[in-house]
C-alpha cells in the first residue's frame, strides 16, 4: 500500500455511478448480502442484518461504497460466479495485466457479524489497483469516527457498529471519513482484504486463509449435485441464490435489495429484504421436486412457525427472524435512476389467501420425504382450519391488489388440500381436507368458471391472468380438465408476445409499456405447459425466460422484452426457484421423488 493520495484520480465520495441492473453480482452469505458492481465496488451492503440501515448505499443514491478497482482507466471488467457459490470474481484486462479479485461474504455467517473478504491476484502482468472504503451508516445519516491503526488493522466506530479493515495498514484517511489505497502487485501474487462490522467486539483478529477454507466448504454442503437435471449449472446458482437469501433462523428475503424500479417514474418501489411465505413455500416446492435438502426443512420450519404463531392472521410477509415488517417510509436519498427510495412495506398487512395454499402443498411435499416435523403438522391443522373459516372472505391475491375473489387464491387452497389429504395418513385431518377442498372447487366453478370452460380472473373479472398458472402447474385443476388447456391457451395468447409472458392487462395500455415481462409467469408457463402434456412447448418457454438474467445470471422479477434489461429487485427468490423447479420437472420424469 502507498499513503500518498496526491496522484489519486478514482472513484471518491459521491463519484460512483449507477449501471444497468444486469451489470451487477450479489454476494450473500443467508444475514445480510452486498451488492458488487462491473467495476469491483460494493455498492449495497446492510449491517449486520438484511433488513438494518444500509452501510453502503451508492446503488440507491448514497455515498457509501467499497471500491477495488484498476488505476488504469483503459480496461474491460468482466466475471464470474464460481460453480455452485455465491463467490463472485471480478476480473479486469488492461493493456498490461490480468488482474482477479474474489468477492465472497465469509460463511458460516452469524447474524450480529458480517465479513466480507476480497482476494486480489494477478495472472499476467503488473498489476496497480485503488482502494476506496468510504462506509456511511444509517444510509449516510452517520459517520464511522476516530478512524485508528493498530497492528495492521484499521478500526472505527459509529451507527452501532463496530469495523475493522485488514490488509490496509498504509492506506491514508480523508474527509468523510473515506480512506483511499493503492496495492501494487506482480504476476502470481496475491493481497487479501477483510472487512468486518459488528454490533460489538469483533472477536479476534481474521485469517484469511481459514477464512476462505470454512466458506468454500460451506458452499459444497450447500448446493447438492444436480448432474441429472436439465439444466444443471444454472439449477446449482438457482440453489445458491436461495441458499444465500436464507437466514439461519429459516426466514427467505425475497431479494437483496429495496427501491430499484420496476418502471421509471411509475411509483413501484418496493422494499423486499423481508420474507414472504409465499415466496419461501415455491423454494421448498422447488427444492422438493428435487430431493430432501436442507433448504426444504428450512422453509418448512419457518413456514410452519409463523402460521402456528398467528393462524388465521397470518402475515404475507415477516423478517427473516419472523418480526413484523416496518411500515414505508421514504429516505432522503436521490433514488436509483427512475425509481425513488423507500424501506418497509406495507403489503405485509395484507390478507392473502393463497399463502395458506402454498403453505399446505409445503406441508405435503416435506411429508411425501418423511419431513413433516411434528411442529408442521400441528401448523397444517391451524393452516385447513384457517382456509376453512376464511376462504369465502375477499383477498388481495399473488399480486397483492385490492381485495377480490381472486380464482387463484382458490384454486391454490383446493390444491393444497388435496396435496395434504393424500400425504397424511387417513384420518380426520386428512378427510377434512378432502371434503373441504371440493366444496372450494364446486363454489369457485360457480363464480368463476365461464361457461366455454376458461377460468376468470376474478369472480367480476373476465381478463386474462398469468396467476392461474401457478395452480395448474401444480395439478389444480388436474390435466385431463379441459378448463386447464382452454385457459393455458388463452393467457397466452393474450399475455405472451415474444417468448415472453406478462402478468395481466393494464388497462388500454400495451403490454410492455405498463410493466416488464414478469419471469416467474414465464417458468410457470412452462411448468403449466408440461403439466398438460407439451414437452416441446414447455421446453421453448422455459429456455426463453431462462435467457432473461444479467451477465452475473442473477434474475430480477420483471424483464423490459424491448432494451433486454432487468427491472426491479434483485436477485429475485421465487424465480431462482421457479427456474430449479423447471430444471428438476423438465428433466426425465421417471426420475422425479415428487
């Protein structure tokens, strides 16, 4: 390291410009995950929780950021996820060298204490980089203070934390506090950095060596093998995607991030760092297609406890530790470019009834591999008890609308029931969910099955609607009812353009232009598709949607077909899930355990 700072031509405070949301990596260790850049800034990180105060916000308008980054300005950034990890490695050509630098958040993480570890090396050349940490809790509302160097180690404090830099000691401090670096390196050799912050005494000091040793392997205990499936090295980053967004406490984020815009200046700006239990049952059903893995009892487990917790008042969406969600409030903030910043939702007051749906097909999947704990089955009776005295009631649906007699959100509950009557053994409960689920099915024919055999929208609503894939996917209504095939024929033709499928009509508005292509619709089509008995239809959605990532192959939740770019939050939960789901179901069917 040099601490001269008069030659400093690079990124400084407030200098750190937004790119397009494909251009960007996620690291993500289950507590908290950090948003990485093309050109090797950390740009997003929440401390020491996903949904605590950003340390750094530069992705949203802050000026908070950890830069490693090429002194020469003429290079080209690329990288890559490491097989079957969330380590990430940035990688740069310049007109003399080759340089690498390994992203990863260490793991196992601990919920009060992140660590984020970059491993720079030079393949060819000689290789001179710039280093810029400019942590701002509180989303820039405060300031790390008394800034010091003890054997080799930078230590600061402020906003609750505690944090501690290695491999720095010659670095030099400005105002801000932001501290700037140089690391000069030849061919082969190699330069670690550390950062950890905490909400108290970091314990003692890191080994990077060890450090990188216990995440690799926890990486391979993560992400089974997945040789057989049909697609299996993105089937692997789909699991590690969900590893990574999955708490120790069992909770699932639905992404990493909050306020990137689904569409410039449209007002939908949402914050996802929480747990939806809808999302986190499509990842154990995902997970369940391909065998008993740990992701499965993980979201059983979490599932489970929050629907024994509150019951019929079942929240959509909780922390990962199952604390309620904040309400909205804005920040003081510019905003990714077209969207506007705001942490907290308010959806997660919503009454959904399709959430006790997924939680019930949950509940049968873990039975089906002798996974049913007997917490989750005691949580499946409150859950038919809950549909039972509930499902004739209004809900706001898997978009979370105003409150309808959503199709969906009924035909998702007769599923559900089903799936559990048949994996429980023959008893009361099981009866119970038998005979409810067709009293369901025969009043939501009623209202909400046209006499041509489509199914609606809504009870009042004759439109189409991609949300009545979810349940066909799964077998409800089974597929030799004709209303599936009339009413997958139909979302399609009316929702589809170019391989890709949207929600539902806006209005007099084109598709398109009200919202991207939204991608868990795409894969679902695919699943629908097979369910029905096209193979090759199935397969020609699934490679579609599947093409809709960024170069990191993070997916977001929509995707603007005409400037191929990814819009909204990311990387997106349930379509990382969908897209395992479709390469376990797409592959041989004889082989599938569920």
């Amino acid at each position: 390291m040099d601490r001269s700072t008069e030659e400093w031509r690079g990124a400084g405070d407030g200098d750190c410009p937004p790119w397009a949301l494909r251009g960007y990596a996620v690291l993500a260790d289950g507590e908290r995950a950090a948003v990485l850049d093309p050109e090797g800034r950390i740009v997003w990180l929440c401390a020491p929780r996903w949904h605590s105060d950003a340390v750094f916000s530069a992705l949203v308008g802050g000026d908070g950021f950890f830069g490693v980054e090429p002194e020469d300005r003429r290079h080209v950034w690329g990288g890559y996820y490491e097989d079957g990890s969330l380590v990430h490695v940035s990688r740069w050509v310049t007109p003399d060298a080759v340089i690498e630098c390994r992203n990863a958040l260490a793991m196992p993480a601990s919920a009060d204490r992140l660590v984020l570890l970059r491993r720079i090396r030079v393949e060819k050349g000689e290789a001179r980089l710039r280093l810029t940490l400019a942590p701002r809790p509180g989303f820039g509302a405060d300031r790390l203070s008394a800034p010091r160097s003890e054997e080799g180690f930078w230590t600061a404090g402020g906003g609750g934390l505690r944090m501690r830099l290695a491999g720095a000691p010659e670095a030099a401090w400005t105002a801000g506090p932001t501290l700037h670096g140089r690391v000069r390196l030849g061919q082969g050799e190699q330069h670690d950095l550390v950062l950890e912050l905490s909400g108290g005494d970091p314990g003692p000091p890191p080994d990077p060596d060890a450090l990188w040793a216990a995440t690799e392997e926890a990486w391979r205990r993560a992400v089974p093998d997945c040789s057989s499936l049909a697609t299996p090295r993105d089937a692997r980053h789909a699991y590690a995607v969900l590893r990574g967004l999955t708490s120790s406490a069992g909770g699932m984020v639905a992404a990493a991030t909050t306020s990137l815009p689904e569409r410039a200046d449209a007002g939908r700006n949402y914050d996802y760092r929480f747990a939806w239990v809808r999302d986190q049952c499509y990842a154990g059903l995902a997970v369940a297609a391909h065998g008993p893995h740990e992701l499965l009892d993980s979201a059983v487990r979490f599932t489970a406890e929050r629907v024994l917790a509150d019951g019929a008042g079942l929240h959509p969406a909780y922390t990962v530790d199952g604390g309620p969600v904040p309400g909205e409030r804005r920040l003081a903030l510019a905003g990714y470019p077209g969207g506007s910043d705001r942490i907290g939702n308010r959806a997660a007051e919503q009454f959904q009834l399709d959430a006790f749906g997924e939680a019930l097909q949950l509940f049968a999947a873990a039975a089906h591999h002798d996974r049913l704990t007997p917490d989750a089955e005691r949580a499946a009776t409150v859950a038919v008890d809950a549909v039972e005295g509930n499902w004739t009631r209004p809900d706001a649906g898997l978009w979370e609308l105003d409150d309808r007699w959503w199709t969906q959100s009924r035909l998702s509950v007769v599923c559900g029931l089903r799936r559990l009557a048949a994996a429980l053994p023959d008893g009361p409960v099981a009866r119970r969910c038998a005979r409810n689920a067709e009293v369901i099915l025969a009043e939501t024919r009623r209202r909400c099955l046209r006499p041509d055999g489509r199914w609606r929208r809504a009870e009042d609503d004759d439109g189409p609607e991609a949300a009545l894939l979810t349940p066909l996917a799964r077998g409800c209504p089974p597929a030799d009812d004709p209303s599936g095939a009339i009413t997958r024929r139909f979302v399609e033709e009316r929702l589809g353009e170019d391989g890709y499928l949207y929600r539902f009509v806006h209005g007099d508005t084109p598709l398109g232009e009200a919202e991207g292509a939204f991608l868990l619709c795409g894969f679902t089509m695919a699943l629908a598709t097979d369910r029905l008995g096209d193979r090759a239809g199935a397969l020609r959605w699934f490679e579609r949607t599947r093409a809709a990532c960024g170069s990191a192959g993070l997916f977001a939740e929509e995707y603007d077909v005409r400037q191929r770019q990814l819009r909204g939050n990311l990387p997106q939960a349930f379509v990382h899930a969908l897209l395992l789901e479709c390469s376990v179901r797409l592959a041989d069917a004889a082989t599938l355990p569920f």
